[in-house]
C-alpha cells in the first residue's frame, strides 16, 4: 500500500536520515507534517529573518544567526528526541562552519546512541554541499491521490457553502490529478472566483493552469502542433500501432480493468527527415493529449545534485499534466556519454539512470516518444525489451510511400491535379527523405507563383527535383550507416513494404 507523506517521513526519521532535505514552497505543509511526527519530540526552528523560533506558535525566541542556532542546539539530541527545523537556509549550505557543524550532528545521529537530532532543512532551492552529499536525503513530497484530491475539493465547497454535483467533482478531481494541495486549491479559488461555482467548464481552468505550470517551470517545453496522423505518408506499421494504442488511451478506465497494460511509449530511430519528429507530433494528436518536449541539456546545473533534481522536477511535471506525450528528441544526443568516465559524464549517467528508473517504475499515462537518428549512440539499456513498448526503425520512403508523401504536400498546397504523373516522380526520387520530397513541392509551387502559373505539372516537379540534392547525396555514408547498424538491433519497420 502507497504511504502517506507522514507515514514516509516518519520511516525516513527511524532509518536515522540524519538531514532531510524538503525541496518545497509550500512549508505550511511540510509543518504540519513535521508537527504530526514530531509530537513527543522537542522541535526547534531556525528562520532566517527570526532567528530561533518557537516551532508550534511561530513565536520569535532570539535573534541569531545560523551558526549561533547550530552551536545552540546541537547537544540537546543527547537530552532527548530532537527536530531542528531549518527554512531557507541553502544559501549558508556554502559555509564551511554550518557544514561542519551540520556533519557533527549527523554524525552523532548516526553514530552515538545516546543522541537523537534530526536535521529538516526546507527550502524550495536545492543546495546540497559535496561533504554533506552522504548525509543528505532528499524527500519529495508525494502528489496527492485520488482520494487526497476528492477531500480537498469537498472540504473546499464545504468552507464555501456551495452545491455541487458528485459527478461534477469527480470529474474535476481527475483533472486535478498530478497538481499538488496548494496548486489545487489555488485554481479552485480562481475557479470559485471567477464564476462564482465550480462546474464542468473548470475542467479547461485546470488545463490552462498547467500549462502556466509548464511555462513557469522552464523544466518542459509545450510544443505546439497542427500535424495529424493523416499527414504521415507510409509508415504503416507505426501508424498502425499508434491506432491500437489509441483505443487503449480512449477507453483507459476500461482496458486497465480488462487487464490491457499502460502503454509506456515508443522509440523511433532512423533517417534523418523521414518523419520522426512528425510522428511524435501527430501521435499527441491522435490521442487527443498535449506534447512536451524534455530538453535534457536544459536540465544541466552546476551545483551537486541540482540536475538529478530539475530531472525530477521535469518528471513530475510531465505526470502533473499527464495524460501527455513527453517527447525526446534525438535521445542519443541527450544521454550522450553514459557510462564513460569523465565529469560531464558522471551527471548524464546518474540523469539516464534516474530516467530508467521512473520509466521503469512508471504507473501513469505520460506516453514517452523518443526520437534518434545514430542507433550506436544510444545507451544499450534503451534498447531492451521492456523499456519502450515498441522500437521502430523509419528507413527513406520506398516507392509507395514516397507516393503519398508527395500526394500529401501537393494537396496541403492546393496544387494536386489528377494529371500528375507518380511513376515518373517516384522513379525520379530514388533515395529522397520525406523532408526532400516536401521541399521538392515546395519549390516547385514557389516557381510557379513567381511565373504567374496556376497549375503545377510533372514536368515542374521533375525539374525541380534534378536541381535537389537528396539526402542519399549529402549523407551517403550516415545512411549506410545507419542501415548496417540498425541490422543488429531487433527493431520493427516502420514501413509496412521494405525497399
Ligand atoms: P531529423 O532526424 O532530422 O530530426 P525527422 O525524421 O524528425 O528528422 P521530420 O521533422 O519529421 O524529420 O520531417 C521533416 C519534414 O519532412 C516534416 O515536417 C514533413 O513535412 C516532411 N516529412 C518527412 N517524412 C514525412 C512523411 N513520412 N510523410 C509526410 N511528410 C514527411
């Protein structure tokens, strides 16, 4: 059974995590937390504006400085049960006489059993000093569950006075579902506010508010997008997958009672401008789901720990606003370097890891798209079974796709004629990526505005196409790169018709 944040805290206290980092805004929470915890323990606060402060009233006790509160109370663990509660202190976690003295207590925590300190830092920055690194647990407060959620609305209409129907509220409490308590009822206020209710309607509320969520944040990039499934020439195969997992994510409810597993997501490794990115887009479409993209290098900070943290944040971020694609683009270049030795290195494995790990363990409905062109490049781990439900291999259009793919782009532009001659293009395209053949049509209709023309024919197109350099010109050797590598790998055509 889940446990609750008391519960967790509690176990976390007992194993003698002697310094519990709380990386949260909300310290009235976390308070409450503590205060449950903590009723027989002796628990003092320290408060940067403050100093010592009497933890249950809040009442200021006296005026000094952390190191002041530190060498204060570091021996009352030997007299009984003690909390120090310190709040936004991250910026001292630099000084080498709170560092010491922080090491002293745990260390007493850990090793003497005749003391008993915990140390609870909040801040909503996370600074973690490298000497303190070993000492340190980070904790995260768990988002609140379904049945968190639905007290929190209730006790919310209950405070109002207001009605509301059952059905109303559940519904709404499904929307919520991946905010935490104060962002819950942050929105129900704006909600209660602005209509002077709270209905269905709330429902396009909540969603706007993730997505300041997302903006605020600067962990996940939303990506919008006009691309649909039905703008995918060829890759049948993927398609087709895609539509089977579509009716899985519209009757959700449904087929996990049946028994039918969470969809996970997909890996598609391939040429370059052979629908990759179009395919994540067009996937979030089809499932009716906001994309975002997961920008690893973005994750990167310089402090220790902060990057496996903004990982963390991003991850949960994505579950807050879940159901959602989570898009990663060219994955190989993100996780580049796991496992090989080298500072730069050192985060990006620990970042894969702690990746791995929550796609792993992942029970939500946050459908992964991971994009990649160099397979070798790709930490192996990737490609075993079980993590992604599905790898894709997206090779250059064959004959038949490459078809579609023009039959697509001249219809987009108004300019398909049934005198269009396709076997005289497909010949001519022989190596094309999708992204070729579009810009063959692009410029072919481009000429033809310049030149007062209405109508574009074959001939246009084929001229246009001698003057391009397809890709198997330019990158002839990433291509045969490619295809020999992908040879070794068990992976699935995306295509249904293989060259
Ligand atoms: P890269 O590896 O370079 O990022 P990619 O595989 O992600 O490439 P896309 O961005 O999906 O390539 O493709 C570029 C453009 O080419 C698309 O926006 C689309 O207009 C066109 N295109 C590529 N493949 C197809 C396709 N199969 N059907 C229709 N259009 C395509």
């Amino acid at each position: 059974m889940k446990r609750t944040t008391v519960e967790t805290l509690a176990s976390y206290v007992d194993a003698l995590r002697s310094i519990i980092y709380i990386n949260h805004f909300d310290f009235k929470v976390i308070d409450d937390s503590i205060a449950k915890i903590g009723k027989d323990v002796k628990c003092v606060e320290f408060n940067n504006a403050f100093g010592l402060v009497d933890f249950r009233t809040k009442s200021p006790m006296m005026d000094c400085d952390l190191e002041g509160f530190l060498r204060l109370t570091w021996e009352d663990g030997f007299e009984q049960e003690t909390f120090l509660i310190l709040k936004d202190v991250h910026e001292e976690l630099n000084n080498p006489k709170i560092i010491s003295l922080l090491k002293k207590i745990a260390e007493l925590n850990i090793y003497d059993d005749t003391y008993n300190e915990t140390v609870f830092i909040l801040s909503e920055t996370l600074v973690i000093p490298n000497s303190l690194e070993n000492y340190i647990t980070i904790f995260d407060i768990p988002l609140p569950s379904m049945r968190e959620i639905l007290k929190i609305i209730k006790n919310f209409i209950k405070d109002l006075d207001i009605k509301v129907e059952q059905d109303t509220i559940d519904e709404i409490a499904l929307s919520f579902k991946g905010l935490n308590e104060f962002q819950i009822k942050q929105i129900l206020n704006l909600a209660y506010q602005d209509g002077g209710c709270i209905d269905r309607e709330d429902k396009f509320l909540i969603l706007k508010e993730k997505e300041q969520f997302i903006k605020k944040s600067g962990m996940l990039e939303l990506v919008n997008f006009s691309e649909k499934i039905e703008d995918i020439g060829g890759l049948d195969n993927l398609k087709d997958w895609l539509y089977r997992k579509q009716k899985i994510f519209e009757n959700l409810d449904k087929a996990l009672k049946f028994g039918v597993d969470l969809p996970k997501g997909l890996m598609i490794i391939g040429m370059p401008g052979c629908g990759k990115s179009l395919t994540a887009k067009a996937t979030a479409s089809l499932f009716e789901i906001p994309l975002v993209r997961l920008d690893v290098g973005r994750l990167l900070g310089k402090y220790v720990g902060e990057s496996e943290e903004n990982m963390r944040k991003a991850l949960r971020l994505s579950e807050a606003i879940s159901p959602c694609v989570l898009w990663i683009d060219e994955i190989e270049k993100a996780f580049a370097g796991v496992g090989e030795n080298g500072l730069g290195h050192e985060v990006t494995t620990r970042l894969f890891g702690q990746f791995l790990t929550w796609m792993q363990e992942k029970e939500n409905t946050v459908f992964i798209v991971a994009t990649a062109n160099n397979i070798s490049k790709i930490p192996p781990e990737f490609l075993r079974k079980g993590r992604f439900d599905e790898l894709f291999f997206v090779d250059l259009p064959n004959v038949e796709e490459r078809k579609t793919i023009f039959d697509i782009h001249l219809r987009k532009r108004n300019k398909w004629n049934k005198d269009i001659d396709y076997i005289s293009l497909v010949k001519a395209t022989e190596g094309f990526s999708g992204a070729d053949l579009e810009s063959v049509v692009k410029d072919t209709v481009e000429l033809a505005f310049i030149e007062y023309r209405n109508t574009i024919t074959t001939q246009d197109l084929l001229n246009t196409v001698k003057n391009t350099k397809s890709i198997s010109n330019t990158l002839k050797e990433k291509i045969d790169e490619i295809r020999e590598r992908i040879k070794k790998v068990d992976i699935k055509s995306a295509s249904r018709k293989v060259n």
